[in-house]
C-alpha cells in the first residue's frame, strides 16, 4: 500500500503554527485524556489531538475500521494488533479527512467540537502497554568514551562490540511518560576501593539521550526475523530517556550487566511516530568494519536523520542547552537490533520497547549524557545562575527534543521532560 499522507504538499483545515513538530504530513498516535473524556487513543495534529474514537464512532473511518472501540483504549496496542497495512490505511484516511481540499469534517461544526481536543487542555498518558524492554548499546562514540574512561583507552570498545548489536533486557514496569517526576535511587556503592560498599542515595544520577521503537506482533516462539523484513514489524519511534546511577552501575554491573541502576526508571515521549511518517528521513549509517555477518547484512539505507538535543532546568534557571547529536549516528541499525534480537527465536510482542543506547557524535558538544560531556564529573557544567554540575540534582528537570527537518517538512517527536525529585 502506497503512503500516501507524506505528500510534502498538503496542508491542512487545522490551524498548524509554523515548526510545528506535528504537521499533517506527522499524525502521530497517542493516549491522551481531559476532565470530560477517559482515557484513549488520539493522533496530534498542530496544536489539537484528533480523538479517533469520536472520528471512526461518526463514521468517518468506516471503509478501515469496523469496531470503534479500537480506539476507546488506554493503551494503543489494540490498535497497533490490527497491523501494518491497517495503521498506513489509517494514517493515509486521516490525511485526507484533514487535508486543505476536503470539506467534510471542517463544515460539520458538531463532528468537529466532538473530534478536535486543543492539547492544552489534555493529559497525556503512557502511549503503550510495554510486555518487554530492552535497551541496546549502539553508539560507537558512546561505548568508545565509556571504555576510554573505565577500561583501556587504547582498546576502549570490547571485543564483540563491532560484531553483535550489544543490548540487555530491562524493566518495563518502571517505564514512564514524560512529565512523570523521578525519585533518586538508593542503593549500594563503593566509593573507596579499599573499604566496604554503603548504601544510600546515588550521587551520580545521570540522562542518558535515546530513542526507542516499538514493535508490531512478531513471528512465533523459535522463528527469526530477518534483516530484509525488520522493519516490516516496527510501528513507530519515541524519545527515550534512560536515567542511570552511575556510582551504583559502576558497583554492580559485573559480571551480569546493568541492574538497579538502570531499573528504577526510563521517561518515554508521549506521541509515537511512525515509521512511515520518518521514511522521507531515511538516511545511511556509519560504515560497519568489520563487515557484519551474512544475517545482519542489510540492503538500503536503515537510518533516520533526527536532530536531538537536551536541555537541563532548574529552580532557579531557565533552560540551558547542555548537547545535541543525531539519530543517524548510531552504529547499529534499528533492523540490526531487531533482527539480532530475534535470531535465536526469541519473539517479540506487541507493543515491546527497544531503546537505542545513549546517541553521542564524534564532538564534545555531541555528547549523550552527563558522563560523557564532564568526562566522569572532571570538567563540571557551568549553569546561568553560577552553579554547576558534575550530574544531575534534585530539582533538576531534564528535557530531551527531536525532530526531523527536509524540503520545508519538520516531523517532531515533541518532547519528554522528567524533574528529579529527592529519595524517598
């Protein structure tokens, strides 16, 4: 089926201001409610959320979706379990109901009063239910930067780093939308090498700067995905935001990986963007050497260029920009992590989560996460009030953008904002 929504021409009947992240060649889908409607799936549009349950009940979906209650769910996996070739027909109607040139919904003043919800008035919720997450580790500058610090700098990467696409299983339950405040870990740590751990409050929260997809229904227990199709069972992309104890991770991640300093919480962006609506974004990788092996060998381009940059606010300050970096510079594909993911039968279910690993460029003003731009807390941030930082404090509020910008189209993933609130 053609995707016939990116037409970069179109415009809409709803007011979209300009740099908009949410044009009509975006619609992305999410959980939204308001003090008059429960919770269920919306699709942003400008500065108004398309509520797609009123939208298919008043018929307009019709020829798609035969059951509205579909969309009269707190979560999007119902939606997202009717499949690839339903969401794009979805997608490409809502193009079409929404275009400049169709006067159907616009003169219906009653359709439209019940359909359009102004986002300002609305909350936000966790866009899907998330049965399994796992994060990856895919940024050559990033895995680079963390062994020059902790392991040798001549030989920063590990051996199976430039041939499998490192990732570990985390917790899903501790995954959040953004807005959501994050309480400060506690846990072990051995700050003095020569006497016993103690335990207590981190001192080295950190941001982590990710992106994440989620997944349609896969294959069955003991089958693979390939390469070719990976993409075939991606929905969508979401900013991600992958908080870390660094003092706790450093104690406990040998030998087994990442545990409570990982655990205790994740902040996802609330709109899901799809891929068919980053397709005009699709970009080549960094060029792989070693030549991976026959099963992660992909044809084409499988990257997208997505601008991201991270900002930190405080109490007292207004936000100061601390990084920017790229989507397209990660090592490792989003079909790469799939298909790797998979090849030893592992299967995937709708609405799992698999998030990037920190983004980093090669610069030091590209970098992902506090770690890497105060290399290990040595150079502090200054911030405009005179303080600094080594990582981040309680009662700083950590905000992640991204968007993608070609031939006058920006496609925006919002943003995902989370305060760090003291432990409890």
């Amino acid at each position: 089926m053609e995707i016939t929504a990116n037409n970069p021409n179109r415009t809409s009947w709803v007011d979209v201001p300009e740099n908009s992240d949410f044009p009509i060649q975006n619609l992305p889908f999410g959980i939204f409610s308001t003090t008059e409607k429960d919770a269920r799936v919306g699709v942003a549009l400008g500065g108004h959320i398309i509520d797609m349950y009123e939208l298919a009940s008043r018929g307009y979906l019709s020829d798609i979706i035969k059951d509205a209650e579909v969309f009269n769910q707190a979560k999007l996996n119902p939606f997202m379990k009717l499949g690839r070739d339903t969401v794009r027909a979805v997608r490409n109607e809502l193009a079409n109901i929404f275009d400049s040139n169709n006067a159907k919904l616009e003169s219906n003043d009653d359709d439209k009063a019940a359909i359009l919800v102004k986002q300002s008035s609305a909350s936000m919720h966790m866009p899907v239910q998330v049965g399994d997450y796992t994060d990856f580790y895919s940024s050559k500058e990033h895995a680079t930067n963390v062994g020059k610090m902790f392991r040798d700098p001549d030989n920063a990467l590990l051996p199976n780093w430039l041939h499998i696409p490192v990732g570990y299983h985390g917790r899903a339950s501790s995954i959040v939308v953004s807005g959501t405040p994050v309480h400060r870990p506690k846990g072990q740590t051995k700050p003095d090498p020569e006497q016993p751990p103690v335990f207590g409050p981190s001192k080295r929260v950190d941001f982590e700067l990710e992106m994440a997809f989620v997944t349609y229904d896969g294959k069955a227990l003991g089958d693979s995905i390939s390469s070719d199709e990976a993409e075939d069972y991606i929905f969508g992309m979401c900013l991600f935001n992958d908080w870390s104890a660094r003092d706790m991770q450093k104690w406990e991640y040998v030998p087994l990986g990442p545990f409570l300093a990982k655990s205790f919480a994740s902040s996802v962006s609330p709109w899901i963007v799809t891929m068919d609506a980053l397709e005009p974004f699709r970009c080549a990788g960094p060029q792989q050497d070693p030549e991976p092996l026959p099963y992660l060998k992909t044809k084409g381009d499988h990257s997208f260029d997505i601008n991201l940059e991270v900002g930190i606010k405080t109490d007292n300050t207004d936000e100061t920009k601390l990084t920017h970096s790229n989507f397209k510079y990660m090592y490792w594909s989003m079909a790469q992590q799939l298909t790797h993911h998979t090849v030893n039968g592992c299967n995937i279910r709708v609405g799992d989560m698999m998030a990037s690993g920190t983004i980093s460029g090669k610069d030091s003003d590209e970098f992902g996460s506090m770690l890497e731009l105060t290399w290990a807390g040595k150079n502090p941030i200054k911030l405009p009030d005179g303080s600094e930082r080594k990582f981040i404090e309680d009662g700083d509020t950590v905000i992640m953008r991204g968007y993608s910008k070609k031939d006058g189209i920006r496609i925006g993933f919002g943003e995902v904002r989370s305060k760090v609130l003291p432990a409890k």
